[in-house]
C-alpha cells in the first residue's frame, strides 16, 4: 500500500503544507477515481476480478489440474494428495 502512496506523492516535494494536504487529497481522489473506472469496465465485460487477480487465479487453476486426489476417509473429509 505505501509504494502506491508513495506514486501518488510524487512530485510534490518541497510544497507548504496546506499545499501537500491538497495534492495529497487530488492525487489520491484520482487515484481511486480511475481504479473504479476500470472495474467498472471490468464488471461490464462479465469479469469479477480485475486483471491481475483473473491472471493469477488461472494460473493456481492450472497448477492445481496437476496434483491427484484420493479419499483417506470421505466421511470424516480427509484426503490425500
């Protein structure tokens, strides 16, 4: 969360701080402006996570199609992998 803060900090060093507080309130206010934005878009193409989660999540998918699963114990829920 700080390296995003930190690149909506920047380029506003050496301001007064009344100055800060305002850029520091625009910038994040655009920031998350334009992250509603793309979920917006996001949710309009029929995708519940954004990219980077979609991504990941067929990738785990994939990994998981390789591992075999036998029962241990149904009943109890126990198995091995």
């Amino acid at each position: 969360m700080c390296e995003c803060f930190n690149m909506v900090l920047k380029g506003v060093h050496f301001l007064p701080i009344v100055a800060l507080v305002k850029a520091t309130f625009m910038k994040t206010n655009k920031y998350f402006y334009d992250r509603r934005e793309i979920a917006y878009q996001r949710m309009e193409e029929d995708y519940l996570y954004s990219a980077k989660v979609t991504e990941e999540l067929a990738i785990n998918d994939e990994e998981g199609r390789k591992y075999l699963v036998h029962p241990f114990h149904g009943r109890r829920g126990v198995f091995t992998v």
